[in-house]
C-alpha cells in the first residue's frame, strides 16, 4: 500500500507540474515581459523629453595626409 500510495503522489506532482508549466508560466512570463516593456518604454520617454537637444560638434576635416599606395606585384 505504501509503494502505490508514493507512486500516486509522484504522479499528481508531475501532472501538476506539467499542467503548471504548459498553462500558467506561459502566461507569467508574457505578463513580466509586458510590464518589463511598459517600463522601458516609460525610462526612454522620460529621458527623451528631459534630455536637452544634442549639439553637433563642429565638424573638421583634420584627416591626415592622403598617401596614394600603388599595387606591388
């Protein structure tokens, strides 16, 4: 009596967990990803509107020297 009451509660542990895993964490995890989302999305406009407009640096054309190579064969 005792091996197949230890089997049965192994067996509604596993039913259980899979039920758990097929069902519910699906749904936990599209929930946090969501809310993960929602607070991205709220962290990027609260700095867009809070940051001040870049300003360009000016642009300077202090490249080097150009040195034309030639093909060595």
């Amino acid at each position: 009596m005792g091996l197949v009451r230890f089997i049965l509660i192994i067996l509604i542990i596993y039913i259980t967990f899979r039920l758990f895993m097929r069902y519910v964490a699906p749904w936990l995890l599209r929930f946090f990803i969501k809310k993960a989302v929602q607070k991205t999305q709220q962290y990027q406009q609260e700095r867009s509107f809070n940051k001040p407009p870049p300003s360009k640096p000016p642009k300077s054309f202090d490249e080097g020297e150009y040195i034309d190579f030639e093909e060595v064969k």
